[in-house]
C-alpha cells in the first residue's frame, strides 16, 4: 500500500494587518454593523471578512471597502499597519475624531 500526503500551503496575513484589522471592528462596534460577515473567524483573506479584499496571493489587504455599514466610533491609529492599502471606503458611517497619521504613509 502506498500513501500519499498532500500539503496544502494557504497563505496568510501578517499578524499586525489582523491585528489591525479586529481593532478597526473593536473600536466601531463590529456587532451593530450592518453586515459583518465573518469578522470574528479566521484569517480576513481566506475566510473573506466582508469589505476586505486581499491580494491574489492573500498576503496583504489591499482595499477596505465598509462604506454605509453603521461604523460608530473612531478609526485605531493602528489603520497604518495596512501598508498595502489602495482604498479605504468608510463614508456614511457615524465616525468621530481624525484620521491617524500612519495613513498619510500609505502608498500605492
């Protein structure tokens, strides 16, 4: 009898893009989202954490898309830890306070 093993070899994010991530959901009250399909579950690339949208090789984040979905309260300054970041949509949300200056560093 022969047997075979296969790996499957998934990519997955940087921990700070997580981390980043599940701040963003914390400080704007993830549960009164309008949609928040698996925000709490996983890795945001590979289980396709609704509004994020990753890179084909699902490394990076590279647009943030929670425009209209009931966000309250203010972005985390650690945001800026998606340095891949080509769009951030969050208008018609009830944000407050600035943006945080690590975004300025963002390039595309």
């Amino acid at each position: 009898m022969v047997l075979v093993v296969l790996e499957v070899c998934l990519a997955s994010l940087a921990i700070n893009e997580v981390q980043s991530l599940t701040d963003l959901a914390t400080a704007t009250s993830v549960s009164s989202w309008k949609l928040n399909t698996s925000w709490t579950v996983g890795d945001p690339c590979l289980f396709q954490w609704y509004g994020v949208k990753c890179n084909s090789a699902n490394t990076t984040v590279v647009r943030l898309n929670l425009a209209g979905n009931s966000l309250q309260g203010t972005i985390p300054s650690s945001i800026s830890y998606l340095v891949s970041l080509t769009y951030l949509g969050l208008s018609s949300n009830s944000l407050s306070g600035s943006l945080p200056q690590g975004l300025g560093t963002i390039s595309t």
